[in-house]
C-alpha cells in the first residue's frame, strides 16, 4: 500500500488545481497524494505569504529571478546554482518541459537545408517591456536596424496581435531574438530553450552560465561580444553565409549530460529522499513559532485577508478532521 503523504499548495494562483502539479505523476509512483488543510508538507511559491499557516515541512519552488530563503522553507527547488546539502534541487524553468526538450533535442532533422535558409529574418515574442534592464530592446533596436524583426507578443507587435502558437510562429524564422528580463548567473527561463524548439539560432542575452546546459556553439551569445555593433556583425555574417548558417544549426542543442541532470529520476530521488524519511527527521528549518520567521514589512493585501482568517478560524475553536475539513 502506497505511504500517504498530505500536501498542501500555496501561492501558486487561482486557477491551479492539483493536477497541474508538474511532479504529481512522478511522485505518484510510489506516494498517495492527498491534499489537505492539515498538510505534513507545503509546496509553495513567492506569490504570497499563505504558507506562513502552516509549520510544517515547507517546500519553496521558483521559476523567477528569486533566491530561497533557507530561514522560511526545509527544501527548495530553483534556477540558482547553489549547493545545500539534500536541502536544494537546481531545476530551472525550462526543463520541467520535457517534451520540448525532445523537440529542442530534435532542431537538426526539422527542416531541410533548402528550408532553413528561406525563412524570414528574424523573430521575437516580448510581453513584457516593464521589468527588464533594457538589454532586450537594445538588442531588438539593433537588429532591427539591420533587418525587419517580427515581434509576436504584447511588446512592438508587428503581426496584426499575440500570436497563439509561439513555437509555430518562430519556425518562420532563421533566428529568434530570446533574451532575459535581467541577467543573474544561472537564471534561465524557457526563451533559450524554445528558440530551440523552433529550429531557429537563438540570439541570447541572459545566463552566462546557460552554457552549462546549451552547446555554445548552437547559439549566439551576447555575452561573447564586447559591444552591440560586434554582436550585429556575427548576425550579419552567419545571416549572409549560407554553409556557415547551417552549420551552425547543425550543432547539439545540449551539452552531453543535460538530460542527467534534469532526469525524472533525479528528480524523484529529490522528493524521494524527502518523503521517505519520518517528517521529524526531514524538518531542516529552525522551527520559529507561527508568524515570527517573515517580514511584516512584506505583508500584502491577500496575505491580511489569509491571516485574519487563519487567526478567526483559531479564535471559534475550528478543529480540523482527518481529511483536513474545518469544523
């Protein structure tokens, strides 16, 4: 009989349901998920504050430009490349997509030769134009001086609206201008990898240590240039040297142990290591008392309203039954 194990999610937003849950088949294999409002374990995200209800096992995941705060969780998973003892997992954003991995793994057999020299210029799908450091529309601005660079997104769209299928829309394209909302070493989004999956030579800025992951020979990297009008040129010259181009996107995507890495193998034994220990044992986190290990200075609107309920429902005497129903 599978060993129960009692989950709760916070944080990760209205419309997520339990099914969404990216490792919830992997863990499946061997545990009976059971969510509840009496959790042994918390998985949850920055969005909000909610998990400070519960002291229990606390668990942080991240795909944005955030560093865990050991102080407030027993494990995390995220982008940066720290080492914690068995208290932290790298696993970027990009590679919880598994199948468009296999695509990007695949780039080299998408399209003939013929074919891959006679696409348009250049794509690029930006929605967000706030938060960035400003790299991105420099790049945009540059290319574009070159050549026309079709923009898909919210951003300078350029094609009658958002386009629904971003994969679809970029393989139109010889390169794909994919660049991070900052730099951070080690923070890598799901852009590299899915200028890949298009079969387009990416045009990066971002990670520097992206080319732990990704053969540096597949992509141009901003970071290999000491200028713009430098970066310009090798576009123009692999853009205007056909056997150049395509040798080029013959290239691997990966370096050779980037599927190891990232295996769902390593990822269960993460959880696995976790889960299977008695949840004294597991506890990492100096356990403060309810409240007292956060910033009050952080506190949000949503994060007043989930307080006051967990503190109302305490004041009436709700209990909480097995299957972690107030009553």
């Amino acid at each position: 009989m599978a060993q129960t194990i009692k989950i709760k999610f916070c944080g990760f937003g209205e419309k997520f349901t339990p099914d969404a849950f990216p490792f919830k088949k992997l863990l499946e294999s061997k545990y009976d998920l059971q969510v509840s409002d009496n959790p042994d374990y918390v998985f949850y995200t920055p969005a909000d504050n909610e998990h400070h209800n519960y002291d229990c096992i606390r668990i942080f995941m991240t795909g944005e430009n955030i560093i865990p705060n050991f102080n407030y969780c027993d494990y995390a998973i995220g982008f940066a490349t720290l080492s914690f003892d068995d208290r932290y997992m790298r696993l970027p954003l990009w590679a919880y997509s598994k199948g468009i991995m296999k695509l990007a793994e695949e780039k080299t057999t998408m399209f003939s030769k013929e074919e891959a020299l006679n696409r348009s210029f250049c794509a690029t799908v930006i929605s967000n134009s706030t938060q960035t450091d400003g790299m991105r529309e420099k790049m945009f601005e540059a290319l574009s001086a070159y050549k026309t660079v079709a923009s898909g997104g919210k951003w300078r769209n350029s094609v009658g609206g958002p386009v629904p299928d971003k994969l679809k829309f970029q393989k139109g394209y010889k390169f794909c201008l994919c660049a991070e909302n900052t730099y951070t070493p080690g923070y890598t989004t799901e852009k590299l990898l899915e200028a890949f999956a298009s079969g387009c030579i990416p045009i990066y800025y971002g990670d520097t240590l992206a080319v732990q992951d990704f053969n540096p020979k597949a992509f141009i990297n901003a970071h290999d240039y000491p200028d713009m009008d430098t970066l310009i040129a090798r576009v123009k010259e692999i853009d205007t040297n056909d056997e150049l181009y395509w040798s080029i996107m013959q290239e691997p995507t990966f370096t050779t142990d980037t599927f190891e890495k990232y295996s769902d193998e390593k990822i269960f034994e993460f959880f696995d290591h976790i889960f299977s220990q008695p949840i004294d044992k597991a506890k990492r986190r100096f356990y403060f008392k309810p409240y007292q290990d956060f910033d009050y200075r952080t506190l949000k609107w949503r994060d007043i309203k989930l307080i006051l309920k967990y503190f109302i429902l305490r004041y009436f005497h709700k209990k909480i039954d097995k299957d972690g129903k107030y009553r």
